[in-house]
C-alpha cells in the first residue's frame, strides 16, 4: 500500500482507537475524546480491526465533492469572464456575472476557476521582479535627482524638503538644498547652482512628478513640456524619468543613509534653521563623498563647461507668452500688469509678450527681448477665515497672508512681481517668503485720495545685475 495522507484528527483517532482496542479505554471515553457518538466509536473500532490505521482515513479524500459547481457552468463563466471581464477581480467579476448573466457564484469559487484558467495572479504573484542596473561608466554621465520630504530638524523646526543631486557612477552627492517645498523654483535654484559648480552633466533622471513631466498627453494648453524641461532643453540637458521608485535607487537608498545620518548631525551642531542648514551642507557633503563615494568605472569627466550660455537667470525662470489688450494691460497669474504708454512702443497692442518669472521674485515682461516697463496691478482676493478651516495643509500660510493683508487694509504693494498662488503645490509658502523680504526693504507708496493707487514698476535692463548678484 502507498502513502495514506492523514489529518491531524484522524491521526488522534488511530491513538484512541488504539488504546480502546487494547481495553485501556471504555467505549463512553474514547467517545468522548472523538467527540462522536457511541454508536459512532464502535463503528470506527470495526474498521480499526478490518483494516488497520489505513482505514481510518476519509474515504471521499481525493474524490470530488458533491455541492461542487457542474464544469458546464465552469466553461460559461469563464467564457464570460473571458469575454467581459478579464481585467475584473475575482470579487467584482463574481458580482457582475449574478447581475447580468444570472450566473451565482461566490467568489472564491470563482477566484479558483480564474487562477486555473490562467486569467488573474494573486498579488504576491504579481510583484515585478526589479532587476540590477549597472552604473554608468563615467562621471556627469547620469545625475539622479530626487526631493525628501522628512522632519530634518526633528522637533525643532517643521518638516522641510532636501533636494539631492547624487551622481549615478559614483554615489557622489553632488548638489544638497533645503526648501520649505518640493517645486519648481526650488529646483531652479538648486540646478543654477550644481551648473555654476559642475558644468553641464548629459542627464538628469528623476520619478514622474509634475514638475519633470507633463502628466496628461492630450493637455490642450503648453507644448508637452514643463518649465523644468524647457530649461534643460535649452542647456542641453537630457532628462530620463524612472516608471518606479526602484529604478532610481540609488538616490533612494541616499534619503536613508542622509535620515539618519545628516539628521543627528544637524542634532550635534544645534542647527535648526533652513539658511543655517544650508550653509553646513557643504562641509557634511564633503565628508560623505570622502567616506562613501566609488571611482568611476572610466575617468572621463562627461560635464561640459557653461560657455555659450548668455544668461543662465534668463534660461532658469519661469516663462509664458501672455497678449497685450487695446489697453496695453496684460494678464498673468490672476493680477493685472498695465504698461506705461509713455515707454511701450504702440505696435505692441495685440501681440504677445513673454513673461519671465524669476525664482528671486523678480518679474520681466519682455516684448522682442527687450523689457517693457509697467504698473502692477493685485486683484488676488483677500483670505477668509473660511479659507484657512477649509486648506487644512494651507492654513498655516493662509493665516500669516491673512496677517499681512489686515495690516495694510486698503492697499496692497507690490513689491517686484507676483506672488504665484497657483502655480504649482507647495509654491505658495515660498513666494510668500520671498514677497516678504522683498517688501521689507522697499519704502511705501504714498495713497492719493480714496483711490487705490498703483506702484510704478520698471524693469531692468536685460543684462543689469539682480539684487541677488549684489
């Protein structure tokens, strides 16, 4: 005889039937420890006796039961499921076959049919295996871009975001900076500054975040190109954007190390300031690529130098193409910007003209490349209480803009351009930071009347050098 497989009951059978065949149990008490009648008992002892432990075992093991669903109705499900319904689970498919085919099937039973059938994989099967990638061979080659959201500062100070610019041949940290958010602007000026201390790398590869890639095909406005992206055309820069968070890993596997390590020494050095942060960056990057970075495979340094380039402010902004009214008013980002008569040639009524926002605050509009002076006009609503309850994640900087709106009731400067609230998640902190100081060292406008009136903006020449710079 074979092997007979035998539950665990069964087996706890054969000892009681064992010891009450050997007289050291009563029938009444191997009942009991069966949990079946007596009746019941003296029949399992006679088959114990016929035919030994092996026949203790169910008899039905092996055979089909008798509830179970007839293979005709198997083969019409499946050939519905087939047919309607190949991307459902096993649960909504079972519930739309009762709804419209008439065909009751719990959905077990159908999650069996459809593993048998090969038409759904259970999701522990359908993990996608991540194979290694090897690094590329020279340095500046390949620059993995990423932002990390995280409580740097601990309980010091609110959560910030590190941006990181690690080199994928080496696992040098190339470019570290704190921002308040993850946003274009913050990347602007993180790239001004890895450009002006690397030179141009061939490609940056990042994840599929708004800022790197227009998430919808079809837009109707734009060009299928965010403002990063026309930034990097421009320079030559290439991009690449990863499908999961493990194809770009190596800058993954850098938050880590960077959450644990860099927060315990801004811990030691008592830092709990962005500008404070920033300016120990240095000194830690330095340290880390000495302890952790790995020679490239080649030693060719693949970044090109930044000649040629006119202006890098100029190529790392912010821009769109707005068109003048018969007014000579032009309209961007939910404010009004009216040019000065005077000084704006009249042929540019009706043209368009290109808008140049800079992460600095400053703001240009520009007309054949040369700036056009204008007055800047706010018309941004005022902030309710009701707006500050209703953005839970907002209410923060909703409650300072409210702040700085109550002191000054009935007139609002403008210090160099506009604050962009819409522009992009997490920008609204920044620019309001920004507008702040910008608006700290100016002097205020004098009011006339009861009239709203409006600051007198002229924009610099094209190559004059920004407060920035100075």
């Amino acid at each position: 005889m074979g092997v007979v497989l035998m539950s665990k009951r069964e087996l706890n059978r054969i000892d009681v039937l064992a010891r009450l065949d050997a007289g050291r149990l009563t029938t009444l008490a191997a009942a009991d420890l069966m949990r079946v009648t007596v009746r019941q008992t003296r029949r399992l002892l006679k088959r114990y006796r016929d035919g030994g432990a092996p026949a203790i075992a169910n008899r039905r093991r092996g055979r089909p039961s008798n509830n179970r669903l007839s293979d005709a109705v198997r083969d019409y499900a499946i050939a519905l499921v087939r047919q309607y319904y190949t991307d459902f689970g096993p649960t909504l498919a079972a519930e739309k076959l009762g709804e419209r085919h008439d065909v009751r099937v719990s959905r077990e039973t159908l999650r069996g049919w459809m593993r048998q059938a090969g038409i759904w994989l259970p999701r522990a099967e359908r993990k996608r295996i991540q194979q290694p990638r090897h690094r590329r061979e020279h340095f500046g080659e390949l620059i993995q871009i990423d932002g990390s959201d995280h409580r740097w500062f601990e309980d010091r100070a609110a959560p910030c975001t590190l941006l990181v610019f690690i080199d994928d041949a080496t696992s040098r940290l190339m470019e570290l900076r704190f921002v308040p958010s993850e946003s274009t602007f913050a990347y602007f000026e993180t790239l001004k500054s890895y450009l002006q201390r690397h030179g141009r790398p061939v490609a940056f590869y990042s994840d599929k975040h708004s800022i790197f890639r227009v998430s919808r095909e079809d837009a109707a406005g734009g060009d299928g190109m965010t403002q990063f992206g026309r930034a990097l055309s421009e320079l030559n820069i290439g991009i690449l954007c990863a499908n999961t968070s493990q194809a770009k890993g190596r800058v993954e596997r850098a938050h880590h190390t960077l959450q644990d390590r860099l927060v315990k020494e801004l811990r030691l050095a008592g830092i709990s300031t962005i500008e404070a942060a920033n300016a120990f960056l240095p000194a830690f990057v330095q340290t880390h690529n000495a302890r952790f970075a790995k020679p490239p495979a080649r030693d060719r340094d693949l970044h090109r130098p930044l000649a040629g380039i006119n202006d890098l402010d100029d190529i790392l902004c912010w821009r769109e193409q707005r068109s003048v009214s018969r007014q000579l008013v032009v309209n961007y980002n939910r404010m009004k910007f009216m040019l000065r008569p005077d000084k704006t040639p009249a042929a540019v009524a009706g043209k368009l003209v290109d808008i140049y926002d800079f992460p600095d605050g400053r703001l240009e509009i520009r007309w054949k490349g040369l700036p056009l002076p204008y007055s800047a006009f706010d018309k941004l609503q005022r902030v309710s209480h009701a707006a500050i309850v209703e953005n839970k994640r907002l209410g923060e900087i909703l409650a300072w803009i409210k702040e700085q709106q109550d002191g000054q009731p009935r007139f609002h400067q403008v210090p160099d351009g506009p604050r962009r609230s819409s522009q992009k998640p997490g920008i609204l902190k920044n620019r309001a930071l920004q507008i702040a100081q910008a608006a700290k060292s100016k002097s205020k406008t004098l009011r006339r009347g009861r009239r709203r009136s409006d600051m007198v903006v002229s924009a610099a020449p094209a190559h004059a050098p920004s407060d920035a710079a100075e």
